[in-house]
C-alpha cells in the first residue's frame, strides 16, 4: 500500500472521524490516509511494474504493504513464492482469504508486523507499494539486509524518488542521494499519477529501482562518508571552505580527532596494534530522513567564518590545507560528484580525520 503524508483524522462533531480519512473497499475494508492505506486500483499499472521489475520463476519476491492482494497476485504468477510483510491485521486476514483454496495459498507466507520492526528472511527482489511516510528508513534497512538481494522495485512519494536519482548539480541532489547511489544503482521506472490509487493522495508517486552495488562498499567507509556527507549537505550551496571554517562544526571536527588519537595511542600501548573502532565518534545526525538537510540557498558566509581571523588553531589549519591540496575550497556539495567526495574523505583520513 502506498501512503500519503502523514496526517491526523480530525472528528466530526458526535466524535466520528471524517469520511474522508477512510474510503471503503468494495469487500467492507476502510482505507485509511492517515496509515498510509492506498491501494492500486490500475491493473495496467500492476502489470507494468510486475514486468519492469524483472522477477524470475525462482525468486522468493519480497512485498511490503501487500493491502488486499491485487499486486500479491501478479507477484505470485510471476515468482517462485511470496513473503508479504503488513502491519494491518484487517489486510492479512483479507489475504489469507482471498488466496485460501487456491494453488497460490503454499506460495505465499504473510507476515503480520512492523517491517521496520521485522527481521526480514532471505528474499531475491523486493517490489513493494509502500506507505510513503517510512520511505527513507525502510531503503537503508532493505540496503542493510544480508545476504544482498537482487534488487528492489519501489513505489515512493514521487519527491523523495526523484531525490534517490538525483545528480550533482540537481536542486534535489542532497545527502540521500550521494548515500543511496554509493550503496546502489538507483534508477527512475515510471511516474504514477495520484489517480491510480483508491483512495487517491495528496501527492504524485513513481516507482525506482534499486539494486545494490557488488561488491558491497566497506561497512566502514559507508559510515565515513555519510558523516562526511552530514557536515557537506548542511549547507550544500555554501563552499565547503565556508563550511569548514564554521566554529562549532570545528569544534566537533576536533573533539573526535582528539578522541580518535587519544584511542590509538591507548591501544598502541596495550597491545602495539594502532587499529580501533570509531563508533563511539558523533557528528550529530539530520534526522532518520536523510531527504531532509537544511539549506538557506544563498551564497552570504555570514555567521559560518571563525569569527576569530588572528587566530588559526592547528587543527583548523590541518582541515583547511585538506581542503586546498584536493582544491575543494570554492567547490559546493551541490555539484560534486560521487568520486569527488571519495577523494575528499581520502585526502581527510590521509591526514587523520575520520568522521564515523
């Protein structure tokens, strides 16, 4: 089931919810907006995102938000077997009827939970109508699973779709799309109008396809470059010598290389061995919606410099000779490309700067 935004029902007076927070299914099912319960009613759509998504006679398909079934179907003609995972109790027990008796019924296994919440079991491609409002952690939690699947074929809020495909130099490139695309293929299928679903919501959806990158990215650099990309996407029309120069992030930047330091030469004087993990370093985070960095889109470096030019702490200058021998200075996140950021977060861990 796809999902608008999230929302609250608002009562009518006598304390019944309005009648357009659910819409009725023709079986006696309510959908509602507010849980992100829209159902596919195209059945060309169907059909369409069954074929686009590539499933072979032997996969095990993986499908969130099932709802009543109409895509469950054309998944289980398609696949080898179905594992649908839905919150709803109401949803499972429509799907266990409808395919109850049939020759589908011991080709599918429904999972009645939270799929944030589920331990997922071994699937090869996931296509799935998803509830909008857990778009940006259900993608890192699929990006998690072991072992890696195939891929995944995904309806999202057509917004946050187009910020996973996004390029530098995009005005939705941002922090989720430099993380996604180091971890994944990303590529945009098919825009799908509000129309196609019932009820219909606020918002136009598309489907992507995801497939992760083999071999997968070391788990620590994946950790390093997302810290790297909270710092750069803060303001990611600044200049990144704007940006580093900003005291508190500084402040921050310095804190944890000194822990960094203080850890290896602990562990240097215990064992002789100078590698230790960095998990314990914070950089602070932008919320579990990496869609969501803060941009005041002017060029004005007000309020971001020191603030104290006659006086250059060693640190400071260490992060900002990083920044000039890679000539990153004058350069802006908005308009560097994946590899230009790997450069810059080998040149910062050359010099002994992490960000895990």
């Amino acid at each position: 089931m796809a999902g608008g935004k999230l929302r609250k029902d608002k009562p009518r007076a006598g304390g019944k919810a309005a009648s357009s927070a659910a819409a009725p299914y023709q079986g006696g099912i309510s959908f509602h907006k507010s849980k992100g319960q829209h159902i596919l009613k195209n059945p060309l759509l169907v059909d369409s995102i069954v074929q686009k998504s590539g499933i072979k006679t032997t996969d095990v398909v993986l499908e969130i938000g099932p709802g009543t079934g109409n895509l469950t179907k054309k998944l289980l003609d398609a696949g080898k077997s179905v594992v649908a995972v839905e919150l709803d109790p109401r949803m499972v027990l429509e799907l266990q009827r409808r395919f109850q008796g049939t020759p589908y019924s011991h080709r599918l296994k429904v999972i009645q939970g939270d799929v944030l919440k589920t331990e997922l079991p071994y699937f090869d491609i996931c296509v799935a109508n998803i509830p909008y409002q857990i778009s940006s952690p259900l993608t890192f939690k699929l990006l998690n699973h072991q072992p890696p699947f195939r891929c995944a074929v995904i309806m999202f809020q057509r917004e946050f779709a187009m910020r996973l495909v996004a390029q530098p130099g995009d005005n939705l490139y941002c922090r989720l799309s430099a993380n996604t695309q180091l971890r994944a293929r990303v590529s945009h299928l098919l825009k799908v109008g509000r129309n196609n679903f019932r009820p219909p919501p606020k918002v136009d959806s598309s489907v992507v396809r995801i497939e992760p990158r083999k071999p997968a990215p070391d788990s620590n650099l994946v950790r390093e470059f997302d810290g790297l990309m909270r710092i750069c996407f803060n303001r990611k029309n600044k200049t990144l010598g704007s940006i580093f120069r900003q005291k508190t992030m500084l402040s921050v930047m310095e804190k944890n290389y000194k822990t960094l330091q203080a850890l290896h030469q602990s562990q240097s004087n215990l064992s002789g061995d100078s590698k230790v993990g960095m998990d314990g370093l914070d950089f602070g985070d932008n919320g579990d919606d990496l869609g969501m960095e803060v941009d005041d889109g002017g060029d004005d470096e007000m309020g971001l410099e020191d603030g104290d030019a006659g006086e250059v702490s060693e640190f400071k200058e260490k992060v900002l000779n990083v920044l000039k021998e890679g000539d990153f200075e004058e350069k802006r996140s908005s308009k560097l490309t994946q590899q230009e950021f790997l450069y810059l977060l080998s040149l910062f861990n050359k010099a002994g700067i992490h960000f895990s």
